[in-house]
C-alpha cells in the first residue's frame, strides 16, 4: 500500500540548485549579447548624426572627422532587398514542393540533402563561386547584383529549411477540409496553407535577412569598395555596411575608427527595424487580432 | 439536390494493407444512414471512398465502383475535385480555418473555387449558417475569427461551411464525438432538418446515436487485427437495433464486444 509521501530536504536541496544553475546559465548567455550592445551603443553615438546618415566618404582624407555612411546603408539596403528577391520566392516554392508535392521521393530526398549541404557552406565560399563565375568568367562588372546572388546563396538554405518547418505544422486536417469543399489542391496551397503558415515564414525570412545583412566576405570579393554613392546595383562598385565597418575599423584613425563604431550600430538598427516592421505585418495578419 | 450513392465491390488500400474488402451497399436519398462498429474496422475509410477522399493520404488507393445517380465516380477521366464539390464532409474535429473570420469560413468554398458576387455571398453565408443553426449565435460577430468559437459552434460552422457550396450528399466522420451532449443533440436536430435536402452518411461509435438518427444502418467488422473491414450487415435501422440477422450484430449492439 502506498501513503502520501513529503519531498524530502534532499529534493528540495536539488530543486533549488538546479534552479540555481538555469538561472546561472541564463545570465551567462545574456551577458555576450548585453555587452556587445553596451559597447556599440556607448562608442556608435558618439558620430550617430545626421552627416552620418546623408553623406558618404567621398573627399574625406584620411585624417578628417566627418563623413558618412549614407553610400553604404543605400548598398545594404539594395543588396539584402535583391537577395531577399531572388532568394524568398525560390526558397518558398521549394519549402513548398517538399511539403506540400514531395512525399518524400527519391527527388525530396536529394533536394533535403543539398539544401543540408549549402546551410553549411562558408560565406567566403559563396562570394568566391560569384567571384569566379559572374565576375571572371562571365565578365561581369563588380556589382551590388552580385553581391546580392552571394547573399542569397546563403539565404536560401535557411529560408527553405524555416519555411518548411512551418508549412509541416500547418495540421493535415486544414488541407482536408479544404479539399472537402472541392478547392484544388494549388488553390488550398495559395489560400489555406500559405496563410496559415505566413507568421512563422515570414519571421524565418527575417532571420535570413538578419544573417545575411552582417556578411562582409562576400560582399568583398563581389561588390569590391567605394568611397562614393552608386546608386545603381547593377553597375560598378558598391559599399554596404559590414565593408564600411571593416574599412574604418582597420584605419589608424580614432575618426575612422568612431565611424566604425557607428556604421556597426547602425547596422543592428537596420537589422532591427526590419524585424519589427516584419513582425507589425505578421502581427497585422495573423487571425489572434479582433478576438 | 440529393443523389443515391450505390457501391459494388469496393476494396480500399493503405500501401500493401487492405483496410476495407469486397464492400456492396446503397445509399438512398434524403434520408440518414449510419455506419457502426468497432475502432479500426474502416468505417471512415468507406466514408472517405465515397467523396474520393481516401485518395488525398500517400499510398492510399481504391478499386471497385461507386456509383452517384448512376455515374462513376472513379471512372479514368473523373475529376476528383468536382466530386468533393458534389459531396461534402465534416471531420470528427471541428476545423475552421484559423486564418479567416465565421463569415469567410462559410463561403470559403464558394470564394476559394470563384466568383460570386457581394450581394450573393451575404446571402449564402446567412442561409448556410440558419441552415446550421447557427445563424442566431453569430449574426452579431460574423468578421471575428472562426477559431474563437466553442467546440460545438465551431463543428456547426463546419457544417456551415460544407452545405454553403451545395453538395448533393453530406458525409459526416463521427461530428459529434468531440462534443458535449447539447451540443451534440443541437447537430443531431440540425441533421434531421438536413435530411429534407441531403443524402447524408454519418459514421458514429455511439449507438443511440446511430438509433436516434438514422433512418438505414450498416455494421462494419473485421475477422481480427490487421484484416481488412466488411460489412456484416445493412437494413432499416429500426430492425438493426431490434431484430438483426447476424449473430455479430447483435453482439456488438447489445454490447457483448467492441
């Protein structure tokens, strides 16, 4: 026969130790992450003005203060928009082929695979293959294009795998019911699906923006630097913000090292921003809002 | 608006195992006809054979005839979508969809296979969810989500929702069974009003149900685990429950087994 057992002193002594260590654990993991947005925030205001914002490094000899990162903030916003436009719709559609069509096949299969393999490929790695194949061989000029095809290199793995995650928690009984009302299969896709999913799909874009936005290998080998505004991405040399950091950072200069400090802080706002305006959308559609 | 459904010989499949075998049986109009019997027995798949639902499931396939108003539904050039449109069903769980508010739950089928106009829509949408019983719950709150419901106002709006594109037949996979008893006799009066319309096939493990509801039943068991379902017995429900011909009815009725 049993009785109703007391917690011993043992157990409470275990239950309070671990609960020691989660909480040990958890200050250690903020620590990095506070840290690092103390250090940006207190060294990136000193020059987070509005020269900064709206001019570039052109004409700014090695000794000036001033100057700005107007040129590059214009080239990562360009290249991480092109990357998200080649990379999102394909990176969607396969999601949405192994799910939805794949059924596991011989051809699921491969495409799992190789979409395993790129999540791992270097970011170095990638600029490298544009290097070689547009620039060199094609003959293509340097360019915030091609810069963008090495970003969404790296994109589409992680776009793929987030998407497809999402689209498998979307329940089975969804698809049937809409299969019941005699909707086609791509309709169900498009409509049920799709928006179902679109919360979860849309904060795993994101994610791959946010990786990408912080890639400087790449862009090196593929986008070269300027000193200047280019508006056009498609033609001739670009800067973005991670090159713009790693410039100034490795001049002599304590006025180009301030403007390293805040090109990086801009660049975790920027990051920042599109998070938030990408959650405003998510939130804005999702089914929870008017209950 | 409401059609015979006549089957010969239909054996369904999952891959290599055979669920149900050799199944024969009609199903007349504007009238009620319950399957029963124990879990595992096949009643949902015959159900799901019948609006070619089965087939969704990979690997899952079916031989045999079904017959609607003497046309084959499994016929090579038979758009298996057209027939969904012409035989509804609602699922065990109730399944708004979580993305659209009760009105567009009700005319998804409609919006998501065309056109209609504004006027129309609002026309469809009041008659199917009166037709539901549901009308007077949810006039005052039709754009808020259709998840937002309880359980058994959500199964009504699912209801809703499948006689909203006018099918000729309903089938229903056990509607009540996640639902409180109001709410079960709320759709077990709703199903009695339907009748008029549709043909309507439900699949229930609860035998008043069965007794209550129906007008015909059908008692599907199985030799043992792992081989395939039959049907035993099929007659007017009022003789199944008082006068069967088959010992095995009788058993699993009276509760000996099952």
């Amino acid at each position: 026969m049993t009785t109703i057992q007391h917690i011993s002193t043992g157990r409470r002594v275990k239950d309070r130790m671990v609960q020691g260590l989660v909480y040990l654990a958890f200050a250690l993991a903020v620590v990095p992450l506070v840290s690092v947005l103390w250090l940006v925030i207190s060294n990136g205001l000193a020059r987070f003005d509005m020269e900064f914002l709206t001019h570039s490094m052109r004409n700014i000899g090695a000794r000036d203060a001033g100057g700005g990162a107007y040129h590059a903030i214009i080239g990562t916003l360009e290249q991480v928009l092109l990357a998200s436009v080649i990379s999102v719709p394909i990176g969607l559609l396969t999601a949405i082929y192994l799910v939805e069509y794949g059924n596991g096949g011989r051809l699921s299969r491969a495409i799992s695979f190789f979409v395993d393999v790129m999540t791992g490929i270097p970011s170095v790695v990638a600029g490298l293959f544009v290097l070689a194949f547009w620039i060199l061989f094609l003959g293509m000029p340097y360019s915030g294009f091609a810069g963008a095809m090495a970003l969404s290199i790296l994109m589409m793995p992680t776009v793929v795998r987030s998407a497809e995650e999402m689209l498998r928690l979307v329940p089975a009984d969804l698809r049937e019911a809409s299969y019941a009302l005699g909707v086609p299969k791509w309709r169900t896709i498009v409509k049920v699906v799709l928006p179902t999913a679109l919360t979860g799909i849309i904060t795993g874009v994101m994610l791959a923006v946010a990786r990408v936005a912080g890639e400087t290998a790449p862009l090196l080998l593929t986008v070269f630097f300027t000193d200047s505004i280019n508006n056009d991405p498609f033609n001739g040399p670009q800067m973005g913000l991670p090159l713009f950091v790693f410039d100034q950072a490795a001049r002599p200069n304590d006025t180009a090292i301030d403007r390293a400090w805040t090109g990086a802080l801009t660049l975790i706002l920027i990051v920042m921003l599109f998070n938030l305006v990408a959650r405003l959308i998510a939130w804005w559609r999702s089914p929870a809002r008017g209950r | 608006m409401s059609k015979q459904i006549q089957v010969s010989g239909l054996d369904a499949y999952y891959g290599g195992h055979k669920a149900i075998e050799d199944v024969s049986m009609t199903i007349e109009p504007r009238s009620i006809t319950a399957f029963i019997g124990p879990s595992g027995c096949g009643k949902s798949t015959f159900l799901r054979t019948l609006n070619r639902m089965h087939e969704v499931i990979p690997g899952a396939r079916v031989e045999g005839k079904v017959l609607l108003d003497g046309e084959d539904l499994y016929a090579a050039t038979v758009e298996p979508v057209s027939v969904r449109r012409m035989i509804g069903m609602v699922f065990q769980r109730p399944n708004p969809f979580p993305t659209m508010s009760i009105y567009e739950n009700v005319a998804a089928g409609l919006r998501l296979n065309g056109r209609t106009s504004k006027s129309e829509m609002d026309g469809v949408v009041e008659e199917s969810l009166k037709g539901a019983n549901l009308w007077n719950e949810v006039k005052d709150r039709l754009s808020k989500p259709g998840a937002g419901l309880s359980g058994g106002q959500q199964q009504r709006l699912c209801i809703a929702r499948a006689i909203a594109v006018k099918p000729q037949v309903l089938l229903m996979d056990e509607p009540c069974s996640a639902l409180d008893p109001i709410s079960t006799l709320a759709i077990e009066d709703l199903m009695a009003k339907l009748k008029d319309d549709f043909t309507i096939v439900i699949v229930t493990h609860n035998m008043q149900q069965a007794a209550r509801v129906s007008d015909r039943t059908a008692f599907f068991n199985l030799a043992e685990q792992g081989k395939p379902g039959k049907v035993i017995e099929m007659d007017e429900t009022s003789r199944m429950f008082t006068n069967p011909s088959e010992k095995a009815t009788e058993d699993y009725i009276t509760g000996r087994f099952g």
